[in-house]
C-alpha cells in the first residue's frame, strides 16, 4: 500500500507541474488556487508543507511543496550573502524595493527587518511566483509589503516572459531571450521604473535589490530618477553575464551603476554570476 501511494503522489506530482500553468488559470478563475496550493504542499511537501527558515535573527515561514523545494529553502537559495547584508543594512521605517521577488524570500524577510512602521515594494510579473509570493506573506502575517505583478525596465511595453523551463533552477527566466516556440511564454507589462514609482505614487526606496536575470540593465535605466535621488542610497543586484542581451556586459550593467552616483561597490562572485552592493 505505502509503495501504491507513492506511485500515485508520483504520478500526481508530474502531471499538475507538468500542466502547472493550466491548473493555475483554471483554479484562478474560481478562486481556488490558494486553497489548492495549501492542500499540495500538505500533501507532497515535508512537515506538513511549511518549513521555517532562520536568518539574522529573524524567522519565517514558507510553503514548500517539495524536498526539493524545501532544499533550496535551506540553502536560501544561494542567496544568503545578499539577502543578509540587506537586512543588516535595512532599519526599522526604512522602505526597500524587490525588483524580481519571486516567491518572496528577500520580501518576507526585509519586511520584517523595516519593521511594522518601514514598507516593502516587491516586483513579479511571473504568474504562479506572483502567488506564492502572495501566499507567503500572507502565511507569515507581513502587512507591510506591497506586491505588484508589473515588470520594471526602461520602456513601456509588452514583451514574452519565458517560463516553465524544465532542469532549469526556479526563478531562471529572461525577459529578453524568449524566442522558442516549443517554451512556455506568458506576456507580461513591462513599464518604466521611475513612471511606475510616480503613477503609483509610491514611496522612495532606501535600497533596492534587482534580481531579473539578465534583465538587469534596463531596469536600472529605467529606474534613473529614483537611482540619483538622495533618499535611495543602496542599490543591491545580481548581475548574469551569460543571460545579458548581446549588446550589453557586466561592466555596462556596473558603469552605470556608478554613473547614478553610487561610488563604493562590493562584489561578491559567484560560479555563474556576482551580486553586487553599491553603496553611495
């Protein structure tokens, strides 16, 4: 019996990833999808589906529907480095952008780092990200983080998001290289960073941390305005080499980094990529 239903999770588990964006418009149209999500990770994820993770003195929770994902979850995502040097920097009050936040690992925790009276503006276009975003804010009661599934960069448009991408690490999507029609695309909004800040009337950032694989550079054109204002002091982002546009390189994505006036940079290097604090 306990090998039968094994097989069938097995079975189950293949099929609804397999089909995962489908079941997800489907689901969303009804409402579903947050009640379906809670039930697959209680299911086939471990302990019940929620893992807590401790880091610089904070602890959170996240709904993990795999061991796999609860893997990454440990490892944060390789993103321990980055994401603690972000929270040691962030004080209570303090308002941070995400800009790539997928399911919410720097939000969750920079929202408790700014404190109850600071504010998190977190940025996913990519649809089933956007909701376990949502879902994870939610399950660690943060009130403080506002999302938004528009993506940022230097002109308004409307452009392919390659997603769904099998052996490929979750998160690993481009703006700029959607081309294969055998790929799973989904269109999303694109607008310009500093015209979406003003329309929205959003608040300054203090930091901001950019994390759009290979899409890096015109988020930060676009963000020029809010780059040079004296209240954004921090910029934090992981640059991709391999994922850039051919037109643009590491060392474009750093000058003008340093152009809007941050000076002092640490780079932290990593087996594909670096991320990179500037500080002004």
């Amino acid at each position: 019996m306990i090998t039968m239903w094994k097989n069938i999770k097995r079975f189950i588990s293949k099929n609804v990833y397999q089909y995962k964006y489908k079941i997800t418009k489907i689901l969303s149209l009804f409402g579903l999808w947050p009640l379906f999500y809670k039930m697959y990770c209680a299911i086939f994820g471990p302990n019940g589906g929620t893992l807590k993770v401790d880091l610089a003195g904070k602890s959170a929770k996240f709904y993990v529907h795999s061991q796999a994902a609860a893997d990454d979850f440990k490892s944060l995502w390789g993103e321990g480095y980055l994401l603690e040097s972000l929270m040691k920097i962030s004080k209570p009050g303090d308002c941070i952008y995400d800009v790539g936040a997928e399911i919410g690992l720097y939000s969750v925790f920079l929202s408790m780092a700014v404190g109850e009276n600071g504010q998190v503006v977190a940025f996913e276009p990519e649809e089933i990200r956007y909701k376990r975003l949502k879902g994870n804010l939610l399950l660690n009661n943060l009130n403080n983080v506002s999302i938004f599934s528009t993506a940022l960069g230097d002109k308004n448009r409307e452009e392919k998001l390659l997603v769904g991408r099998d052996n490929v690490a979750p998160g690993f999507i481009n703006l700029s290289e959607a081309k294969s029609k055998d790929e799973t695309f989904q269109m999303v909004k694109i607008m310009n960073g500093d015209e979406f800040i003003y329309q929205n009337h959003l608040s300054l950032p203090k930091a901001i941390k950019i994390d759009v694989e290979g899409y890096e550079y015109y988020v930060i054109k676009g963000l020029e305005k809010t780059l040079k204002s004296d209240t954004c002091q921090i910029v934090c982002c992981e640059i991709h080499p391999k994922m850039l546009p051919p037109d643009i390189d590491s060392n474009m994505v750093l000058d003008l980094i340093k152009f809007y006036g941050f000076a002092k940079i640490d780079i932290h290097h990593r087996e594909n990529d670096f991320q990179v604090i500037a500080q002004k």
